[in-house]
C-alpha cells in the first residue's frame, strides 16, 4: 500500500454527517462511489486551504 492509500480510510474519519449525504446523494444520482469519495476529498482540501489563507 501506498501512504495515500494508508491515509484514505482514516480521512473519512473526519467526515461530517453532511459530507454522507453528499456521498449518498452521489451514489444514488449514478456517481461511481470512487468519484464521488475523491469529490467529497477534494472539496474539504479546497474548503480547509480557504479557511486558513492556503494558496497553491
């Protein structure tokens, strides 16, 4: 395993309740899980670095 697989399944971990209900919402509307998983991550790294001033 790499550490980016190692690390994958404790960041859902830190998901919020409305962070599920993005994910179902996806599912159920014909997102393979994967996507929508790499969706969700992608948003809270946008909404963490917005938070504290982090730009790339």
């Amino acid at each position: 395993m790499t550490s980016a697989e190692e690390a994958f399944p404790s960041a859902l971990d830190c998901w919020t309740a409305e962070d599920w209900h993005d994910y179902r919402r996806r599912v159920e509307d014909g997102e393979g899980s994967v996507s929508a998983m790499e969706a969700i991550t992608r948003r809270r790294t946008r909404e963490t670095k917005a938070g504290t001033g982090e730009q790339r």
